[in-house]
C-alpha cells in the first residue's frame, strides 16, 4: 500500500493530464483516472518489470480512456469544456505575468499565448482520437516511439504514421484556424 501510495503521488495529475486531453472534460478525466490507479492496484501483480513502468501505465491508462471514448460516442458525444483554474501543459487558465522560467511577460504577450494555446488545444481536440492519443503521448507526455507502440499496441512504424498524419492534420487545422482569425 505504501509503494502505491508513492506511485498515486507520481503519477497522478499525468493520468489526470492526459486523459484530460483525451475528453477535455474535468470531471471526466478524474474519473477514468481513479479507475486507471484502481486497475493498476488489482492487477499489480500482472505487471512484468520487463518494460519501463510508464509504459504500462500509459497503456492501462489509454485503454481505460479508449473505452469510455467508446461508451461515450454510443451514448452521446463528448463535449466537456475547459474548467477555469484545471492546469494543463503547465499553465493554469486565466494566469500570466511569468513564463515558464518565471521570467516578466507582459499583458499582451500573456494574453496572445493563451490564445495560442488554446487554439492548439481546440486542433488537437478535433483530431481522431488514435492521432490525438499519439501526439499527446509523444508531445505533452514526452514518451519515445517505442513506448507509445507499446502504449497503443501498435507497430513502432504505426506509431511513425499516427504522429506524421497528426502532425500533418493539426498543422493544416492551425492553418485554417488562422486564416478565419485573420479575414476582415
């Protein structure tokens, strides 16, 4: 119990971030993170130290936020909003004055990268969830390509095409997203 009391304080708020990016739905994304901390605690036993550790729990983790993706578009679409003060990629909605090395960043500045964010949060929102699932392991999780095949049950050459396409879609959808922005 102590052990898993260790790992709940490790890896908590990443099973909270990254299903969060999966639903963008605060309530939800705690949700299926304690049932994610639950799986991981009745099957301790199943797990192989083969592996790293963050592997399986990324895949346990995204097999948990893979299902309830499921239920959810049977039942009904998801369309969780963005909660103020839920802190994701390291900022808390509605801060500034400090970037991430805690340097003065002015108003303006402050306000424009809110902006950006959340416009890169709104593209990578409408991706396919297997796209959406690789670029936020890779990108905001910071995995390497064999562990998200790992995490995804997938081929490491998959894994390649999941983030070239992703990639690729969320470019072209920042594209468009500026070009609306932009038109008078």
């Amino acid at each position: 119990p102590e052990a898993f009391a260790v790992l709940v304080r490790r890896y908590e708020a990443k099973a909270r971030r990254y299903c969060y990016r999966m639903f963008r739905d605060a309530q939800v994304a705690e949700d299926v993170a304690q049932e994610a901390f639950l799986k991981l605690y009745r099957n301790a036993g199943r797990y192989q130290p083969e592996g790293k550790f963050v592997t399986w729990f990324y895949r346990v983790v995204g097999n948990l936020c893979y299902d309830r993706l499921r239920f959810e578009k049977r039942r009904n679409p998801v369309t969780g909003t963005p909660v103020d003060g839920v802190t994701l990629d390291g900022y808390t909605d509605g801060e500034g004055g400090a970037d991430s090395n805690g340097r003065f960043v002015s108003p303006d500045r402050a306000l424009l990268a809110k902006e950006e964010r959340a416009m890169v949060r709104r593209a990578v929102e409408e991706l396919p969830d297997n796209l959406r699932s690789a670029l936020s392991l890779r990108e905001f999780e910071g995995l390497a390509y064999k562990e998200i095949a790992v995490v995804m049950g997938v081929s490491l050459n998959e894994v390649k095409v999941l983030i070239f396409r992703g990639r690729k879609q969320l470019a072209r959808r920042l594209g468009r997203m500026l070009t609306r922005e932009n038109r008078p």
